[in-house]
C-alpha cells in the first residue's frame, strides 16, 4: 500500500441520505483499490464511527459517543436542532485529530462540510502545520446561485462563498465534481461522478420481454429537479390517444416530490400506469430493475439553473446495461454513445412515441446492448477512474 488516507465525511449514515452514504463508502472502496489504506471517518445522530475500509467490507475502529447536546433533537423547534448539529459538529473535529496521529495519515479528504466554521478552519490549519495533505469535494462545482427570493438559501449561498476564500488557504486541492466541460481552475482537480460494479448488478431482462409492454423506472430521492411530472404528462397525452400497447412509470424511491406526483397521476386518471415503490434498497430494487426496459434520469436540471449533468443515476443504469432518458447534458457520454435518449432541457412533456422509436431502434439495431453498456460502464465510469487524478497528485 503507497499510505494511509482518512476519508472524512460529515454526514448522518442513519438518516434518509443513504445515496451520499452509498457514493461516499464506493469512493473510500476505489481508494483502497487504487492501492491505499482507508479508513471512513463518518457521523451519526448520536456518535462517530471511524471505519476500515476494504473492497468488500468495512470493520468499525472506534466509536465516539456524543454528549447529549449533541444529539438529534426530535421536534420542530429548528433552533434546538440546529444547536445540536453545532455542538455535533464540534464534537466530531475534537476527535479526528487523535485519529490523524495513531492512523499516521498523511493524506485527509473532506466530503463539503456546510457551513464552514471557524473550527473547521482551525482543523485545517492543524493539517498544514503538520504536513497532511487536505483535499476539500465539492460536489456540483462552481456555484450556483439560488434564486434570491428565496431568502435563507441565498443567505446561505452568500456566507459559503466567502468563507471557503478562507478555506481555500489552508487546503492543498479542491476535488471539484462538475458538469462542465473542459473546466479549468488553479488548484482544482476536475472529477466526474462515478460508481461502484460490484454492488451495481447487470439486468436480467430479457430483450424479448419488452415487447408486451415498456416499462419506464425513475429512482431517486425524488425532488422538483427531477420533473417526473414531465413523464406522467406525457403518459397522459399517449393514452389520451387509447393506444393498446402499454406503458408504465415506476416511481421508486421517497422524496418531497411525491405528494405532487401522487395528485397529478390521480388528476390524469394514470394510477394503474404510474406506481410508487417507496425506498427500496438493493434485492428489492434490484427485482424492480429488471422488470423495466428503460431508465428515467433527471430531467429538470433546469430548474436549478443547472445546465449539465453528472447524475450518479445514470452510471448505475448504464452500468445495469439499462438505456436511459436525460435531458441536459453528461459528458461522460458523447454523441457516440447510442444507449441514452435526450431530450430537451424545458417543460415540455415527454414524448412517448419519441422513447418507443428511440428503444425499438436500439433493440433492432444491438440487440446485445445490455452487455454493450456495461463494457462502457467497466471502462469509462468506475470511481476508480475517476479518482485516479486524486491518487496521482497524493505522491507530488
């Protein structure tokens, strides 16, 4: 092994988050695969696990338990939960640095950690003066402003961007997880997102299968930006017209969307077309997946005024050699790449017709794209590839 790396991260591994947590434990598995011991330094509502991470499992080291101001408060009162996510917070940093010195670690990367406190300066600081490398994520990098209507989030925005010009003296390189193409700054290394094969199985279904009936799925924590409505309304024009072949959209996974999917699917009369799930994780998902034929990315960037797109989403479907359906642009995927359907990134609603031509082409054309897409998947799309420009800065 070329050294030992803490992997520190910020967030609740309990909590409803466990898409972060899944990236965060794939990443600390590409960094022991790219040949260096790492261990996994994470939160929970009530202590702080460190972890040894392998390529196939992890073993718990420690654990720190929180003092009871700490803990997660469960009531409305935003106040006292905000209070214990500070002195959380605090917690965590006191006891990474005796970590730091047992491990000998001489390589540190943060997963974005918001707000950035004074603490966390300090911690950094700490880093330097003792020659550890720090290496800050940014996921969704450069900035992009909120709409200043809304009020705390563009407060927010404003704060973050001024403290990380202090950050950013005190850490070696920013990891920047970006949507742009051929972005160029000082001190950054551009990544793009990437997944884990191992626990990202190829479908099992056939090619014969779809053709009694075609089935879309969309998983996600599902919010605006994701605009399944986009799907449903077109659903609703498709069947406006009484076709006899059969369409569905399966809806997998929780979000603060739901309820206003669940009443426009009502409205449109497509109950028995468009089915919610809920949270499902690995076998049960996977038997999920291998009913459909076609995968749902996000389509609503947009909204976000976010022009591109590095959704983790669509590694996984390509990795389960499941063609999917996107509407900005990823360019982890040029023009050559036959497997996805884009369509436009605005509000019109998805063209049905459009996405049965787009897969009845594929299916006549490569009838073994399932194989085809995970071959692009093991090559291009792991976090191993993607993190390799990490690894090679550790030795300068």
């Amino acid at each position: 092994m070329k050294g030992n790396l803490l992997y520190v991260a910020f967030v609740r591994e309990d909590s409803e988050a466990v898409g972060f947590v899944k990236k965060i434990e794939s990443q600390c598995k590409a960094f022991y695969n790219l040949n260096y011991n790492c261990y996994l330094y994470i939160t929970s509502g009530k202590e702080a696990i460190l972890y040894e991470i392998t390529n196939t499992d992890k073993k718990i080291i420690k654990k720190y338990i929180y003092s009871r101001k700490a803990h997660f408060i469960n009531n409305t009162n935003l106040f006292r939960k905000k209070a214990a996510n500070f002195y959380r917070f605090n917690e965590f940093l006191e006891h990474i640095r005796n970590e730091i010195i047992e491990l000998n670690i001489k390589n540190i990367y943060i997963r974005r950690i918001k707000p950035i406190t004074p603490n966390l300066n300090s911690f950094l600081k700490y880093c330097k003066k003792n020659n550890i490398k720090v290496y800050y994520e940014f996921p969704d990098y450069p900035w992009y402003a909120p709409n200043p209507s809304e009020v705390f989030q563009y407060i927010s925005y404003l704060y973050d961007r001024i403290a990380f010009v202090i950050l950013k003296k005190h850490i070696d390189k920013v990891i920047g997880v970006s949507v742009r193409k051929d972005l160029n700054v000082k001190d950054t290394i551009i990544i793009k997102n990437g997944i884990n094969l191992s626990n990202t199985p190829l479908t099992t279904r056939g090619i014969q299968e779809s053709n009694n009936a075609l089935h879309l799925v969309g998983v996600a924590n599902v919010g605006f930006w994701h605009a399944y409505d986009r799907v449903i309304k077109g659903l609703r024009d498709y069947y406006n017209n009484n076709p006899n072949y059969k369409v569905y959209f399966h809806i997998v996974g929780d979000g603060g969307a739901l309820p206003e999917l669940r009443r426009l699917t009502l409205e449109c009369g497509l109950d028995q077309y468009v089915q919610f799930h809920g949270s499902k994780t690995e076998g049960d998902l996977d038997e999920i997946i291998n009913k459909c034929d076609i995968g749902i990315g996000i389509l609503g960037n947009h909204r976000k005024n976010l022009f591109g797109d590095s959704s983790l989403k669509n590694r996984e479907y390509c990795a389960r050699g499941l063609p999917f359906i996107i509407a900005a642009e990823d360019y982890d995927f040029n023009d050559s790449f036959k497997y996805n359907l884009r369509i436009p990134a605005d509000e019109t609603n998805l063209d049905v017709i459009q996405v049965m031509n787009f897969f009845n082409k594929l299916k006549s054309t490569s009838p073994n794209y399932s194989l085809e897409m995970r071959g692009f998947a093991e090559k291009n799309l792991t976090w191993e590839s993607k993190l390799v420009k990490v690894v090679e800065d550790f030795a300068h």
